[in-house]
C-alpha cells in the first residue's frame, strides 16, 4: 500500500543525545534505540481503521511518534518504521453498511484523506505501509506456525489463540485477569463465545460469513483478526525484538498484549517488541473522542476551515504525549496566535543566541518526548528575541533565527 509523501526535513548541526522513553511493560523510562550494533531503531505503530476521517486523538498518537522518529534521526540513528491499516474489520464493514457504500471504496476514501491530514501535519511516513488485505499471506503464514506449535484451535469455522500457549501473557498491560476480562469484550473481544478453552482467547482467523468479504485458507474462506494482523506485518518488516511498539493507551489490552503473544509463541528467543510506548486519550466536550460519542474533531474539518495546520500540531505538542487531555477551541486559537507569534520571530534574522535553545529542545525529546519542555524553551527564545524580557539588545545573534527555523522544523516537526 501507498503511504504519503515525505517532507524534506534539514539537517542539524548537532547531534541530539540517546533517547529514553517510558515502557509500559517495564513501568520506567528505558533508552530505546537500535536493537542490534550498527542497526537500525525500528518502530512499529499501529494504524487506523478506515472507517472516519482522521481525528485529533488520532493526530496525538501519530503526531507523538513522529517526534520519536524524528529524535532517533537527530541522534544520528537511521529509523525503520512500519505501519498497518486495518483495511477490513467489522467496524469498517459495519459502516460501510450503514452508509451504504463499497467497503473497499470506503476504506480507500478513508485512507487517503488520512494520509492528506498526515502530510499536512508533515507527520514522517512509514517505510512499510501495509493494509491487512495485503497481509492475509504473511497472516496465513504465521497462523500456520501457531498451529504447529498447538496454540492454535477451532470452533465451528473459526480459529482462535490459546493465551495459555505464552508463558509472558500479561507482562506487557500487568493487569489482572479479572480487569482483563471487564475490557476484552469492549475492544473487540467475545469472551462469551462457547467453545473456546478461556474466555480471552483471541480470534486469530474469522471464518467466512454471508455478505462478508472472505478469502482463501487452509482452514477455508474467511479474514484475518485484529491481533494477529498486526503481529503478522511487524514481524515480517521490523523482524523479532524491534524497538519500540506504539500505539493510544487504549491499544494495551488487548490488542498490543496479543499481538505480543502471537508472535513470541513463534518467536520464543525474543520478545515481540523491546519497549512499549503508548500515546494518552484526547477528549472533547467532557469524554474521550469516539465515534459512539459522536464528540469527534477531525482534522480534515480543521484544514477546510483553513486553520494552519501547524497550529493544530503545535497545539497537540503543547502536551506530553503519555497524558490525557481535553481539545478546547480556546486552545487552538491561542496555538494560531503562537504560530504568528513565532513566525514574527523568525523573520527578523538577528535574535537571542539559539545554541542553549538547540540543545534544550533535543534533550527535552529525548527525554521520553517532552514536547512541552521543548515549547516552552522555544517561546522563552521568542520572547527574548521580540523584546519581551528585555534581553534583546544583549543577546542578538545574527544566525539565531535560521538556526531556530532549522530546529523546529527538524525536532518538532513544525514548518514555519
């Protein structure tokens, strides 16, 4: 599958130091980097499902990453990063049905105006973009590995996973098998489904169902599961044990602790991922953004209001990735009056040294994506510059307004 394109970023003229993040399974912030000497840091996020248009809880997650591959590169790493798109599941079926459209016109509609949003956010692509139709092999493929390591069984036309057949089942959310099976059925689960051997045992292979789109195995007509979807494409572009495994807090059970079961039954030398980072929850109006809630603020809408849409990054990255939050109108409009702000600063030219600022913004990001730290330490080299704090006339540097132009654009993604 097409990702999007690519914006040019500049080079900076220092290297930024390691880069730590906070491992949910680990519950502390851990370096990530290269798995192996010499390698590349490897990233995996998982993708949306083409049902809606791109929210700003989505832009969060995406918006978050994206500052991790940018500080792996600062620091002179080269970066492998795959994506997926769940381009069939039931809630793009279910939509698709309801409004009365192709599936797969649906999912293609969908995934271009996300892949629009994310250049418009210059949101880095991923290397491997990869929809779960394009998968079913490598789903197949590992399906059939689970099978032989008898993990793997049916009822009726489906296959499930055996959570029982992963010895580090649980080590990645840490909750209890009770708190486990209070969310299993509000993300996708079916603990109540007879037949299975334990209530959270995950659908590997749905088999296939009137109207429903299916394909071939050997287990007959039917489509991939959510979890094993995932495991199959990180598996096959990152190989065992890369760096990091993204995702919204809301992806920790069950889908990432799956995903990880998956592929450590097959991969038992190594875990399925080294750190697992993930994005907090936006909401809106009171709740987390969702579409049941029909709270949701798309950033296509945004866009066709002609809001900058470095504005609308500038105000997700004036909060820590891992925290939750609420978007306000108030807050976008104060991040449009920033960008002004800022854009002001930097077409002076001369301006306060920018080499403490420099290297203040690459540490806050590598200290487990600080963004606020780093916006902060750019607003305090704006308000110096303008006069704000009346250290101007002291500190002009005639180079300081490139080199801070060059920053933003490089470490924070923000083109101004």
């Amino acid at each position: 599958m097409r990702a999007w394109s690519a914006p040019e970023i500049p080079t900076l003229a220092v290297t930024g130091p390691a880069v730590r993040l906070f491992d949910t399974a680990r519950g502390e912030t851990v370096e990530v980097g290269a798995s192996t000497p010499g390698g590349a840091a490897s990233l995996y996020v998982c993708g949306i499902t083409p049902y809606d248009a791109t929210h700003v809880g989505h832009a969060n997650t995406y918006v978050a990453f994206d500052l991790l591959n940018r500080a792996w590169r600062n620091a002179g790493l080269s970066v492998a990063y795959a994506q997926n798109v769940t381009d069939v599941d039931d809630p793009l079926l279910e939509r698709a049905e309801k409004v009365k459209v192709d599936w797969r016109e649906l999912a293609e509609r969908e995934t271009e105006l996300f892949r629009q949003d994310m250049e418009a956010l210059r949101v880095l692509p991923p290397d491997d973009y990869t929809g779960a139709v394009e998968s079913i092999p490598l789903v197949i493929a590992l399906i059939e590995r689970l099978e032989d390591a008898g993990a793997v069984y049916r009822v009726e036309e489906d296959l499930y996973f055996s959570v029982a057949a992963d010895d580090a089942f649980g080590s990645e959310s840490h909750l209890s098998r009770e708190q486990m099976l209070e969310i299993f059925p509000d993300r996708g689960g079916d603990p109540e489904r007879a037949g299975k051997k334990d209530p959270l045992d995950p659908l590997v292979w749905r088999g296939e169902r009137p109207g429903e789109p299916s394909w071939d195995s050997p287990w007959g007509r039917g489509r991939p599961g959510w979890h094993i979807e995932c495991a199959a494409i990180a598996r096959e572009h990152l190989g065992a044990g890369f760096a990091v495994q993204g995702g919204g807090s809301d992806l920790v059970f069950p889908h990432h602790e799956m995903c990880a079961s998956h592929a450590q039954v097959v991969d038992d030398s190594a875990p399925f991922a080294r750190a697992y980072a993930h994005a907090g929850m936006v909401a809106y109006l009171g709740e987390k953004m969702s579409k049941s809630k029909g709270n949701l603020v798309f950033v296509s809408s945004l866009r066709n209001a002609e809001i900058d849409p470095m504005a609308i990054r500038l105000a997700l990255l004036r909060h820590h990735y891992r925290s939750d939050w609420e978007w306000t109108d108030d807050e976008l409009f104060s991040a449009v009056d920033t960008v002004v702000q800022w854009r002001k600063a930097l077409v002076l030219g001369r301006g306060a040294p920018a080499e403490p600022v420099v290297h203040e913004v690459l540490d806050a990001l590598a200290d487990d994506l600080d963004a606020p730290r780093a916006v902060a330490a750019v607003q305090a080299w704006v308000d110096a510059t303008l006069g704000t704090t009346g250290h101007l006339a002291q500190t002009s540097d005639p180079r300081a307004a490139a080199e801070i132009g060059v920053l933003l654009d490089a470490a924070l993604g923000l083109k101004l």
